[in-house]
C-alpha cells in the first residue's frame, strides 16, 4: 500500500496550495480518505475527510477555507488550501481508513506546509 503526498510548500499568509494524495494497493472506494496535520510539539489532528459517496467532514479551524475532493477512478484525493494562516503551518498527512469494519489504516510520509512571510 502506497500513499504519495505532494503539493507541500512555502506560501504567503493569505494565500493558497493544493496537496494531492495519489493511492495504490488498497481498493480506493472501500476507504474513507483523510489529511491530518502535526505542528511541532502538538498531537497530529484531524483536518478534513471523506468518504467513498463524498460526504465531507472539517475541522472547525479550517472550514470555509479548506475543500476536500476525490477522485474514485484516479484513485486520488486533494485538499485545497484558501486563506492560509501561519497556523495552518505543519507536516500534513494523507490517511486512508476502512469505510466499514476494523481493518488496517494506512498513512503518507507526509508533505510540509509552512506558511510565513
């Protein structure tokens, strides 16, 4: 199972990235896709999922600003970033998590966003 984060980087407040998330060896409709985010010295959270049929689900501090998307035939998912804050600044993870019963999660090596002036 490969998850490959990529669209990473250095923006400006206010301004805007894209991350992509493209996954092989899992059967891509039978997960819920995810990115989650870890800022140095705090726990790695939740930012935005969703599942096979689209429904979506935010972290209060991103909505409005952060659009999540998938692509079942491609096997990808995206998150687009509006509105960056320097908060928004950490390492952002892909993850892919069972639809329905206990099987196993799968995480990307990440991809950091850093956003500054």
């Amino acid at each position: 199972v490969q998850l490959v984060e990529s669209g990473g980087g250095l923006v400006q407040p206010g301004g805007s990235l894209r991350l992509s998330c493209a996954a092989s060896g899992i059967i891509f409709r039978f997960y819920t896709m995810g990115w989650y985010r870890q800022a140095p010295g705090k726990q790695r959270a939740l930012v935005a999922a969703i599942t096979s049929g689209g429904v979506t689900n935010y972290a209060d501090s991103v909505k409005g600003r952060f659009t999540i998307s998938r692509d079942n035939a491609k096997r990808t998912m995206t998150l687009q970033m509006n509105s960056l804050k320097p908060e928004d600044t950490a390492v952002y993870y892909c993850n892919a998590r069972p639809q329905v019963g206990d099987g196993n999660s799968y995480w990307g090596q990440g991809t950091q966003v850093t956003v500054s002036s």
